[in-house]
C-alpha cells in the first residue's frame, strides 16, 4: 500500500508531534525515484546544483531555466515525496513582482509545490507576496550560500551575541511572512535549537545541530560523490564514487581485453 503525498500540512504537524523530517537534494528523474522509494519526506531540488552537477563554482550562475529542467525532472519521478524549488540568485532579489513571477513559473513549469528563497528582514515582503499568491515558501537564513561573495567564502554564521541576534531575527521575518517552514544553515548548534524552540514553524538543519525539526544534506555528499569537498557537517554514508570508478575501469579493461561483450551479451 502506497504511503499518502507529503503536504505542508504534514510537515507542520510532524514538528507538533515531534517526528523528524527527513529532506535530501535531487536534481533528476533516477536519483529522485530512489529517495522518493526510500521514503525521504521533502525532496529539494537545490540550486546547489551548481556545483554538483554542473560544475560551476559556486550556486549562482544557476538560472530559472535550469531550475525549471531539473525540477520537472525530479517531480515526474516522485509520488510520495514533497518536491520543493530552490528560487536561484536574482530570480526574486529585484522586485516583489519578479519574485511572484518566478516562484509562478517553478510551481507551474516546474512542477513544484513549493519553492525555497534564502534571506530573512530582506525578503520578508517576498516572501508575503508569494504566499498571498498562494504558493508555499520554505526560508533559508544562516549561511545562504547566495551571499558566499558578502560573508567572505561558506563561514559560519551567527557567532558571538550581535550575529546571533541577526540571525534569530532573520528567522523571525520568515516566520512572520507566513513561510511554512525554514532552513537552518552553518550556525552554531546552541542557535539551532535556539530558534527551533522558538519559532511555530518546522526547521531544517544543515550544519544546524541535532535540535531542528528536522534535517537536509546535499544528497552527492552523503553518497560520496566527490572526494575533494567534505563539509564538518555531512556524514558520508557510502562512497560511490570508488565503487562507480571501480566498474568503470573494469569495463574499460574488459572491452580493451576482448572480454566484453561476451557470448551471453550478444543476439542470435
């Protein structure tokens, strides 16, 4: 028996009831039907992407247009899991009309059900607007990687009283906006559990202590996909990139031996 469709009704609930929530990142049709099999509640197809799959740097050369691809992608795999957008950098910055617009596009191109903008006081009045269109916002405050170049590099936000109190306050505005939940990033864990005790809404750690609603990794990381990039705060669960380059090198040694296709590989 097929388990209901994660809502955001849920999602509130499961923070009443004190379940955790599980998220993981997505960008295709393959990956996203084993998380969605696994059972992962909320599936966010992140602007990470970036640099995951694409190879940029950093996550803002990321643009609507890929963001609409890879959502559709995502959510044509999925029949349990929520499938949340990232709105990419510029996309709701400019004005309050370009934010409806391109959180309009990635619910009705895309497909999602509900898109995730960073930033607290900022874009609290995006946030209001979006919501009173009707579509469900997810924040992100802490360490927004789409500020990487004015915080310095991926630092840890919210040190010290005065960055706390920011950050606590940035956390307040999304609330206030009518976000249904929010994402924690790089702040210490004492700060972590500090604003998940204090807001109403569900809160998704990522390097936000063990105290959040719940939790999100970039799914790459967790599966061991690059060697060279290993954050304090992910656990890898696997390395799959040594047992991918394993089968690789062995079909390369296979074919250059004459050993691949075999008999049982060929049509009569």
């Amino acid at each position: 028996m097929e388990k209901e469709k994660v809502t955001v009704t849920q999602i509130r609930k499961w923070k009443e009831a004190g379940k955790k929530i599980t998220v993981l990142t997505a960008y295709d049709y393959p990956l996203a039907k084993i998380l969605d099999q696994a059972g992962i509640d909320i599936l966010l197809v992140g602007d990470s992407l970036g640099n995951v799959v694409l190879g940029h740097p950093n996550t803002l050369p990321v643009t609507m247009e890929d963001m609409i691809h890879h959502t559709q992608a995502v959510v044509r795999a999925c029949k349990q899991a929520m499938v949340v957008a990232d709105m990419p950098f510029m996309s709701y910055q400019v004005s309050r009309e370009e934010a409806i617009r391109n959180a309009g596009r990635l619910i009705k191109e895309g497909g999602a059900e509900v898109v995730k903008l960073e930033g607290g006081m900022a874009v609290e009045e995006s946030i209001r607007a979006i919501v009173q269109c009707g579509i469900p916002v997810m924040g992100h405050v802490g360490l927004t990687p789409q500020s990487i170049h004015s915080f310095g590099g991926h630092k840890v936000q919210g040190r010290g009283d005065e960055a706390a109190q920011r950050v606590l306050a940035d956390a307040r505005a999304v609330e206030r906006a009518g976000a249904f939940s929010i994402v924690l990033e790089g702040i210490p864990r004492s700060l972590g559990e500090r604003i998940t005790q204090e807001l109403s809404i569900p809160t998704i750690g990522i390097g936000a202590g063990p105290c959040c609603d719940g939790q999100v990794l970039v799914t790459y990381d967790l599966l061991g996909f690059y060697d060279d990039f290993a954050p304090r705060f992910v656990k890898r669960y696997a390395n799959l990139r040594g047992i991918i380059f394993e089968a690789i090198q062995a079909y390369k040694d296979e074919v250059e031996g004459g050993l691949f296709p075999t008999e049982t590989h060929c049509f009569k």
